[in-house]
C-alpha cells in the first residue's frame, strides 16, 4: 500500500509519516480483532470504562506539547485554537466518564410482573446495551475533539463498544500520534488492547463501513462522502445506523432592534464567528439576516470594516481550499450577489483563503445562496419588514443551529423567527454567535437532514445514545441479569414499575 | 382510481369498500394537510394530547362489536382473538396518555451558565420535540394493534406528529372503519381534522414515503417491502428515519434439564405459540432447538401429538398462504429435513394452511432453514451437547426474541445461551413463550436488523422516542421556551445540572 502523506497547509509540503494506507486484509483483522474485544470491554463495567476514560484524557493532557506541534503543522488552525480543542477533548472523555458514574443513561427500567386486562403480565427488565464495534471517521476541521480522540470515539467506547477510526487525510499524523498515545493508555488501563484501532485512506473507510463487524457508524464530514457511505451500508446485507453530522448552512437573524442598538458589537461579533478557524466550522453562520435601512446599514459597515482588517487565512487542506476558491467565484458573478468587502491579499503560498463577505437581498434569495461554503465567507441578506424576513426563512435548508441577534428585552420577534426555524435546526441560539458548542449535559448538535444525527446528538452527554441498543429481559434469573437490573441494585436511577426513582432511593 | 377490496380468507371472496386506491394528488393532499396541522397538535400539549388518546380509546371501545366483526370477516382471526386486540388496542392508547402526564419522555435538562476549562458556557436547555408528520404503514397480522389505531399511530400522536395511515391491503375495511372512529374522536377533542388520515393502496405508500412533509417512518411487514420503501428514502432529498419490524426467526432453546422435568407442558407450549394466529406473529418461534436423546424424544412427541390434534389454519391472505406453501413444500423436499408431524386436512376452501412440525439436526443446520416462514411451521432442530448446540447457535440471524425454556433452579446452561444470543436479539425471555408482547414502561421489540427498530422499539412506552427530536436553547429567554423548560416548572422529571430530579422536585 502507498505511505501516508502528512500535508502542511501552509506551505502545501508533504511528507510520508511512516504509516501505509491500510489494505484489505489489515481492516478485516482489526474489525474482527474489535468484535472479539467487546464483550471483555463491556465487562469492565461502566467502573471500569470511567476509569479508562480518565486514563486517556490524562495521557492526551501528558502529550499537550507534541500533540498540539504536531496537529498544527498539519491543519494550519493555530496553536491557541489546537491547545483550546485538546482542552475539550480530554474534557469531553471527562465528562463521558461522569456519565457512566450516574448511569441513567442505561435508561433501566423494571415492571414487575403484575396483572393486566390483557391478563398476567411478566416481569420485564429493559436496559440499553452497547451496539458492539462502531466505525469512526475523523473530521478534517477537529484534528482532536471530533477525530481519534474526539466525542464519537469517548462516547462509544463509555457505551462499551470497541472503536476503529477511520483517520483523516488532512492530519494522519496527528491522528497516529493520538492513536499511540490512547493505545498505550488503554493497556496501561486493563482494557482490551483492540478497544481502539486506527485505519488510514479512503478504501480502508469503504471497508470499514462494509465489514460485518462494525455495527454502527459515526461520521463528521461532506454530504458526498455521507452518500457514498450509506449506499455501502444500504448494499449491506444488515444495513447498520449510521450517525453523520454534515453540511449546514446555520442562519443569523439580527433583528431590527437589535440592530438599533448594538451595530458594532453585532458586527465585530458575526465576522468573529464566520473566519473563526478560517470558517472551518460546522456552525459557521453562513447567511445572516441583516434589517434594511440606517441600523442595519451600520451593522454591515462594521462587518465590512472587521473582513478588511482579517489577514488571509489558511484552509486545511487543496481540497477545501479549490472549493473554497469554486464557490465564491460562483457566487461574486452572480447578478444577484455583491461583493461587500475582502480581507487581506494572499501571498501566494500553501492553502489560501481571502476572507469574503457578500450580501444580497431577501427578496433575491434563490436555493443558490443557502448552500454551505466551507471557509471564510458569509452572506449578509437585507431584509426589508418581517414578511420579506418570514419569506426568506421559509427556504432555508436544515441546520445544525438558528440564531437570533435581539434587542434588549425583545421577544415578539425572536419568538417568531424561532417558530419558523425551530423544525430545521438542532439549536436555537440566543444574542451569541453560533460557532461554539458547549459540551453539557443538555447540549444537542445535530438536526434534521443534512443531519442523520436527527434523533441523536455528536456532541454532548446523550451522545453516547448512539451506540447503544435496548434489550428487555422477560422472567429472567437474576443470574443472566446485569447488575443494574437486579432488584436490590441502587447505583443508578432507573425507572420501576413506571416511576423514575433516582440512584438510592 | 380502482376501488379498494376487502377479501374474506375464510372464503377468498372479494367484496368493494366503496373507498378507491388514493391518488396521488390526495396524497400529497393529505400530507399537505397534516404539516399543516402539526403545529396546533403540538400546541395541545401534554395534558391536550393526553386526552385526546383516551377519546381515541373509548371512541374503539364503543365501536368494539363493529370493529370485532369486521375485523374478523376480513382477517379470519377470530373474534375471541380481535377482541383481545382491540383491548390491548386501547389500553396502549391509554398508557401513551399515562406517558405524556408523567412527561420525562420529554427528557427535559437545563445546564445553567457556568464557567469551564474552557471558558464561560452559556445556558442550555434540551428538550425533544415533535418531528414531524410520520407515515405509518399497517401490519397484516394485527389490524388493530399494529395499524390504523395501533401503537405506531398512538405513539407519533402522542409525540405531538401528525400521522398519514398507509392500511394494510388484507384488512382495508377494517382500517377504514378504524379511521372514521378515531377521525370523529378526533374532531370531538378538539384537534385538527388533519392529525390523522388514511391512504389505501400500494402506490400510495410509496408516494406517501417520498412526500417532503413526511418526516418519519413507522412499518412492520416484509424485509422485500422495507428494503423497497428505503431505497425510497435513500432517493429523497432529505432521508427520513424508518422504523421497521421486518421478519424475525425467534430461535428457542429447551435445555436437557427442562426437558427431562416437563417435556408435556414445553410440548404443548410450543405449539400453541407456533400455531397462535395461524402462525403469523412475528414473535413465532421458528426455530426450536431441542436435546438429542429420550427426554427430548419425549418433547417432540408430545409437539407432534399437539400439532396432529390442530385444525387447518386460515392465513391472512392469498399471498401469504402461496408463500407459506412454497417455503413448506421446500423444507419437506430438503434431505436433512424430516416432517415430523401435520395438523388437520384442508377443506379446499380460502386460503387455508396445515399445521407443519419439522425437523433437522443441529449438525445438518445451514442458513436455508434460519428463514423465517410466516404461519403455522416450525422446525424442531436436535442437538447433542453443548457444543453442538453452541455451534448451532452462531449461525442464528437476529430476532426480535431468544427464548430459554430451562430446568428449576438453572442458571449455567440459560447464562451461556443468553450470552451467546443477547447480541442477536432485542428480549430475551425465559420460561415462557415468546408470541405475547406485553405493552409497558419496560418492553423492548426490536433488534438487530432485519429490525431498523435497533434503537428504539415499536412496542412499550419508549416507542414515542421514535417520533421525537431534541433541540436545545442556548441563551433562550423565557419567552420562547417550552414550559417544560422554564426555571420554576416542577411538572415533569428533569435533568437539572446533570442531576436528575423527579417531578415536584
């Protein structure tokens, strides 16, 4: 098989990382070797995953330097940025850990046996189990929190479900530097050595997603290559759940009186939000709703003023950057479109990217203008009274997340903007920007389509929902039960004969 | 379009409804209107949608002899049958109503703003809201409960979704009669005409699943229909969430114990539970794996005398009863396999089947006998040891059920059965039979595929997580919140900071 090439965005150099692309018969054995794996990982409890959890964030926390060098060669974002996400990284396994200690997430649940007016019910017992070894694909824009370290591998391997990552081609060597480090920390830990595996290139990701061995598929990536992965689940012959968060378009409404009041904070504040990590983010606002008129006027100007004042950036990788360069081209010719202002000049070397804000006007909104572009640019839509606002909303696409920018103490507005967005958005963001996602308990990143985490989340505590499957015990011996649903078991809440009870009680 | 048929088994007589096929210009009608309705559904609320379940059910339970009789001419089930479906009917619409009072279904968490590792984290609140109008498609075997007003209907209802009935073609008199009950419930409860429809005729179906308004899918039927509706869906431009429950072959092991102490009792069991409604449950154990040797002899004797002393069946309709004889008179042909035993001749009339005991060898097993054959067949697999078994065992497809008929007080034999069947089956149930579905807070029907109901099931209370989608708020002032999201409400259990709360709390 051919080496990996490591690439860096700032000089377009590659480098081979001593690493071959993964044939056939290398992700056939590391599936089967994962399947094998999964019930010793499972038997280390949800005690013992908690600790393994720790165990890794603490040997990610030990590698911060060479990790975060490493990770910013190969993806340009910045050392900052990179030492900020391995922060979140090894919090996020943190917090997975803090779910398996509270344990609700099993969703156990008794009825005892009783009678009914369908006549005498049996005991049942229900409990969510792991949904066995879950194929993983790194994204390009979150070489840590959403790659081999990141929230889809912590929170499948909390659920007890072994992991093979499908590493990304903008940081493989960043990807191998984390897997080497987890894998240590995994023997070190008493897990199964085949808990984690790693694959590299695209074919070995087609396999990975073939292989009958893996059960569910977590993907962070383009609409194209989700696609592609669910006709080979579709081609399977047991199509699996396949969890991809792709493109999104994310909307931004500034309301009028929030125009009025707070124009230079709103406008520094989106320019902030749309060339963070050079617009790499799936959050990135990429269509914002501006009023016409003087308030809205002011609030353009000041994004005008913020794009001129941001140097060129760097994209991750030629792929991204000749998109990048594709579209915007498309959408500065376009008769409808305006080019408002550009940043600084390129200079010529590695993956540019020239921060881009247009604008057009509500009543010229088509399809055209509500596709994502992934990097620095955004689209400022004049809005002229609320029925021109209401019509331009009505064609938005599903996003990860709808923002409204208010005045103080409004509500009429934003309560209207949110009923309409509310069936096409995972997340309503309120008088912030919506680039940042928290990782909490009551986090949801995720939406209807482009989503296929419709139901389920990537980010947050409930993301570990997804590799998980119930099963119900009927007239079980407490032998074949798991602890959890023995009678006398009180380290979890769960829910008896109809009533959640908390742990204890 | 060609009118609708209602055909009696009994005498394969056909008879008009006086309703045609529905066009596809109603059906995009019919969706059209229940997008449209799905916002004052959702704005019923807990308590309105509660209420309005319980008018649905009593509405069925003051039709209950015209329900009966009509059900039963079309299906030839019995009427003894149907009324404990209607029953079983009502009483899930009831306990959907007992889920939306006590309302952690909703899994309600509020995260205050706090200051992290990573800097300060807004407020978030989460929640699961309506997803949207949900096509339901009507089972042939349960026209009550699993069809027009069965659990998919009573579970998206009470999810706040409109639902579009697609009526099963062995029973659409039946489900016509069903609609207009629960559609004037429905006016009389005050919610929108437009909560509920009905379309009739395969075309319909199709169209219905390919309508943009619809957002989820709900089916039980065959692995060929399912993987025709998701190619469907594969083919939209937003893929939508399908729930199947498609073929299951239900594999029950009598272990050497629980045939030496009651082989009489297990003997007859087993055949009520392969022959319950003419063998066409998808809970039909289909596969029986019992020890090689006298006390085993003595289980397969006593199956053969019960299934000497069953009348011919009456099978739902002229395509099930082809297949069921195909499949039969191919499994009698195969060499490894010996017909043990026949239940009672045909008459010559309707679409009559003959109650069919088979056996085979667990050495002789081969993936052509693992297929599930709806009606009244089984196939008795005898097996010498545990290894035998074992290896038997491995060649099993997943199932909705795994049955364990053990001896008293055993646990060695039903733990490593169970273990080696837990993957492969969503309830696992002991001492019993696996044909009943208990309707509770704790029921799991689903599985591995051929069930896309992995994660979530279609029978119990958590068969509403189907029809519901979590969004969160960040940042959100009081006014655009659900109630269940405010700071004072104390109505529903909650996640509060990552701690769970009971209601009142």
């Amino acid at each position: 098989m051919p080496d990996v090439i490591s690439t860096d965005p700032r000089s377009g150099q590659g480098l081979a990382i001593g690493v071959p692309e993964t044939a056939a018969a290398e992700v056939d054995r590391l599936c089967g070797a994962a399947l094998a794996a999964a019930p010793d990982l499972e038997a280390l409890g949800r005690v013992g995953r908690a600790a393994l959890l720790r165990s890794l964030a603490d040997a990610l926390d030990d590698e911060r330097a060479d990790v975060v060098a490493v990770a910013d060669r190969e993806t340009a974002l910045g050392a900052p940025r990179l030492d900020g996400e391995l922060t979140r990284t090894c919090f996020q396994l943190r917090l997975f850990a803090d779910v398996l200690d509270e344990g609700s997430y099993l969703e156990a649940a008794i009825d005892h046996a009783v009678d009914t007016p369908m006549g005498p019910r049996p005991d049942l017992r229900r409990m969510l189990l792991p949904i066995g070894p879950v194929a993983v694909f790194g994204a390009s824009n979150f070489p840590l929190a959403f790659s081999v370290p990141g929230g889809d591998t912590a929170s499948a391997l909390a659920a007890g479900c072994p992991v093979v990552v499908k590493a990304h081609g903008s940081h493989p060597a960043t990807s191998q530097l984390c897997f080497d480090v987890l894998s240590e920390a995994v023997r070190a830990a008493g897990a199964p050595d085949s808990s984690l595996a790693i694959v590299h290139g695209l074919q070995a990701g087609a396999d990975l997603v073939a292989h009958p061995a893996v059960r569910a598929v977590g993907f962070t990536g383009s609409v194209n290559g989700a696609r592609a992965l669910l006709d080979i689940i579709e081609d399977r012959a047991d199509p699996i759940p396949f969890f991809g968060e792709l493109s999104s378009l994310n909307p931004v409404v500034v309301t009028p009186l929030a125009a009025r009041e707070r124009a230079e904070e709103i406008g520094s504040g989106l320019v902030g939000s749309f060339t963070l990590g050079a617009g790499q983010f799936c959050t990135k606002p990429g269509l914002v709703f501006v009023p016409a008129g003087a308030d809205g006027d002011a609030v353009v100007r000041r994004m005008a003023e913020t794009v001129r004042d941001t140097p060129v950036q760097v994209l991750l990788n030629e792929g991204i950057a000749a998109s990048y360069g594709r579209i915007t081209r498309e959408l500065i010719g376009r008769a409808d479109v305006d080019v408002v202002a550009h940043g600084g000049e390129p200079t010529g070397t590695g993956f540019e990217a020239v921060p881009t804000l247009l604008a057009t006007s509500a009543a010229d909104l088509t399809s055209g203008l509500t596709e994502e572009c992934f990097g620095p640019v955004s689209v400022v839509v004049r809005y002229d009274g609320e029925a021109d606002l209401f019509r331009a909303l009505a064609l938005m696409p599903s996003s990860l997340t709808a923002t409204v920018l208010r005045g103080e103490g409004e509500d009429a507005l934003p309560l209207e903007v949110s009923r309409r967005l509310r069936g096409r958005a995972g997340r309503l963001v309120y008088d912030s920007y919506p680039t940042g996602v928290a990782v909490s308990w009551a986090q949801h990143h995720g939406g209807p389509w482009p989503s296929t985490n419709s139901q389920h989340t990537s980010v947050g505590a409930t993301a570990v929902r997804r590799f998980l499957r119930p099963v119900t015990w009927q007239g079980a011996p407490e032998a074949v039960l798991p602890e959890e649903l023995a009678d006398d078991y009180r380290g979890i809440p769960r829910r008896v004969d109809g009533v959640l009870r908390a742990a204890g009680a």
